[in-house]
C-alpha cells in the first residue's frame, strides 16, 4: 500500500510540475522538506531492512514520509488550482450563511468576548497537523497500517475534488468579506491576491499557507481523523470531541463561512464512502494488510493482555 500510495502523490507531483511550469510559477526553499523526508525515508529504511523487530518504528517513518510529500504536493496544487481567477463569491457564501440563519459576525464576536473560548478555540485549531502525526505513530504502532492507509488515501481524494471546487468558485474568507483582521499568522491573503492577480511566480516552500476557503479542507481533514478511529474504544471518543471543537473554531479561527463547512462534510461523507468501498475489495485489503485474522478490532481486549487503550 506504501508504495501505491507513494505512485499516487509522484502523479500528484508530476500534474504540478507540468502545471506550475505552464502558469510560470516557481516554488524555492526546498531544504527543509528534502532533509525531513530524507531522514524519515532513511529510517523507515533502515529498520525496515536492516534491524530485525523494526518493523513497527520503519512504517511510522515511511508513512510519515508519505504524508509529508502528499502535503507539500497537496499545497503546491491549492496554489495552481487559484490561478483559475474565477469571479469571487464571497457575497453569495455570506448569503447562503444568513438563510441558514447563521451570522459569522455575530459569532467571531461571541467567540472573541470569551477569552476562555478563543482560547481554546485558537489551541484547537492548530492542532490538526500534530494530530496527524500523532495518528501515524499510533496506528504504526498497533500496526494498523491500513488505517493510516485510509486516511492518507482518503485526504488524496478529497484535494483532488475541493481545490478545483476552490478554484471555480473561489473566496476571500470571512475575515476579508466583513472587514475583520485575521490572526498575525494567517498569510494565505497575500498569496491568494498574487495568485488571482497574477503578481507573483515565485513562493518559497517554507511559507506555503491553505489557501482553500470553499469547501474548508480543514472539515475534510477533521472527519477523515474521526473515520480513522472508529472501532477505538476512549480514542474515538477523544477524536470525535477533538475534532468536533476543531470544527466549531473554524469560523472564528479559519475565515470560513458556515458554508463552507457543510460543503467540506459533504465531501468527506463521498469521500469516505468510496474509501470504505474501496476497503472491501480483496486488492485494497491484500495491499494494506488488512486481515481480519491478524488485525482484530483495536479496541477488542485479547486474553492475558491489557486493553489497547487505556488512559
């Protein structure tokens, strides 16, 4: 499965490449990832091959590698998929929002008039990316391979659908639309102007942003996590409550429209659906190992052993 996987982001790569060049865009600084994902591939090698009863510490070091390049080529593609330069739609998001009855000023105010809340809101916001990480080592570790399988999988699919959504029916945010200042650290704004505008060819790997408002990939992100968990006894739980507050900060934290949201679940139930399809075939389970003879449920408690979740 790592090395479909792994076929699947080079294609990813290679669309980009292609693209980038016709558009004229250029993406520097590469050092960083390169020497990350070269430390990763190198462990992931050499306990894989070389140290006996490594198996476990090679898959975190793989996948991670894996989901490393899919972010990068992920992130290289949202930037392409902007230079579309479709008309914005801000105005239409915002009037979709006041039908449901659902005022984004109203809340960013609500939100921001409770310190303890934004607080929180702020802390768990940030927290999908160490959430991934954290997820790699725990399924590599309970060598659950095919879970991680599904959700890198299942967050390649789902780029594959919301950036060129973003890309035909682009928006600013929230913060821009209603004259609100994003957080200090929110620098897609600039990135996203250039791109629209055609002002900048050149962007530095280090400061590549999400800059995908409608559907909100976040959303995408934050159920794919739940999905992944599903069968872990107190873990679901932690995730489901984790991710459930992620999805409540984005308005106030991320710029989206309530819309935005709604789109963004829309596709991860698609996305889920033809993950757990793909899941029953006899090709995805001999790839990713899935076995119903030697993966029992995660959270089902063997004889003489302790659960395998605990808190």
């Amino acid at each position: 499965m790592k090395a479909a996987a792994a076929c699947a982001i080079a294609a990813l790569a290679i669309c980009d490449w292609l693209w980038a060049r016709h558009a004229g865009l250029t993406f520097g600084h590469w050092t960083q990832f390169a020497v990350l994902t070269g430390l990763l591939l190198a462990i992931g090698f050499f306990y894989g091959s070389i140290r006996r009863n490594g198996q476990q510490l090679a898959d975190m070091a793989l996948w991670g590698a894996l989901v490393a390049a899919f972010s990068v080529a992920a992130a290289i593609f949202t930037y392409l998929t902007a230079t579309l330069a479709f008309p914005l739609i801000d105005s239409e998001l915002a009037r979709i929002d006041a039908g449901l009855g659902f005022s984004w000023p109203a809340w960013f105010q609500f939100v921001n008039s409770h310190p303890l809340l934004k607080g929180l809101f702020v802390i768990v916001y940030a927290s999908l990316l160490p959430e991934c990480a954290a997820s790699i080592i725990y399924f590599a570790h309970r060598r659950r391979n095919d879970r991680i399988a599904e959700f890198l999988w299942g967050a390649l699919l789902s780029i594959l659908i919301t950036a060129p959504i973003s890309g035909i029916v682009p928006a600013l945010g929230a913060f821009v639309h209603f004259g609100v200042p994003g957080p200090a650290e929110a620098t897609y704004l600039p990135h996203l102007l250039a791109l629209r505008e055609g002002t900048a060819s050149s962007f530095s790997m280090n400061q590549l942003q999400g800059i995908i408002t409608m559907p909100s990939y976040h959303t995408v992100l934050a159920i794919l996590i739940i999905y992944a968990y599903r069968g872990c006894g107190r873990l679901f739980t932690l995730a489901l409550v984790l991710n459930g507050v992620m999805l409540l900060s984005l308005p106030s934290e991320g710029g989206h429209y309530l819309v935005d949201l709604i789109a963004g679940g829309a596709i991860a139930a698609v996305t889920i659906a033809i993950i757990s399809a793909a899941a029953r075939t006899r090709w995805w389970r001999q790839l990713s190992g899935a076995n119903a003879m030697t993966h029992p449920p995660i959270a089902r408690k063997r004889t003489g052993e302790e659960p395998d979740v605990s808190f």
